[in-house]
C-alpha cells in the first residue's frame, strides 16, 4: 500500500559510486563523511517482556536519505518509494559507501534484506 503525497515532489535521488544527487545538490564520496538511509516508519515485536521497535522499508514518503559532509554540513532528503524493493537496487553502490564506512553496517543490512 502506498500513501498519499502532500505538496510537490520535484528532482531525483541517484545513488551512484562515487556520488549522490539529490533534485540539483551533488554530493561525492570524498566530501561526504557519513549518510543514513531510514524511514519513520516503525514496527514492534515482543522480545520476551520488551518491546523491540525497528525501522522498516516502507512505500510512501517517509522514506529520507541524510548527508553528513566533512565540513560539518547536513541535509536532509525525503524521497518517494513506491515499491519496497526500489532502494535495494542501489545494493552495488551503497556498498562502496559501506566499505568506506560511510554508511554503518545495520543500516546497509537493513537496505539490502
């Protein structure tokens, strides 16, 4: 199921080896200290007597890519999926942003599962 959007959406969210570009901001690997694939949506579990809440893939728009740059910068990017699966394409590019340790491991795990 997806949402429905609210306002305009306009640009593009490319994901590429040795870059990402969000609607008209470029961002390269070697200025980038650090990104975040996440959502706002959440879903629990019981784990034992807790409940364990956890980030899920979601189809919709509150899906949203974080840059951290090197010069202390930040952005934050929401972005439109409409199939779960859409953002696992990127699974060869982001891994070049894991094995640089731009993205942190459960994050990557969490894209690719």
């Amino acid at each position: 199921m997806c949402e429905t959007t609210n306002g305009e959406y306009s640009g593009y969210l490319i994901i590429d080896s040795d870059k990402i570009t969000c609607h008209l901001d470029v961002y390269t690997i070697y200025e980038i200290e650090k990104i975040g694939i996440l959502s706002d949506s959440f879903r629990g579990k019981f784990n034992g007597k807790t409940r364990v809440w956890e980030r899920k893939k979601s189809n919709g728009v509150k899906n949203y890519l974080e840059i951290y740059k090197k010069d202390g910068g930040y952005k934050k990017y929401f972005f439109l999926q409409t199939k779960t699966e859409n953002i696992g394409m990127f699974s060869d590019e982001l891994r070049t942003y894991y094995r640089f340790g731009k993205l942190g491991e459960q994050n990557y795990k969490n894209i690719i599962d």
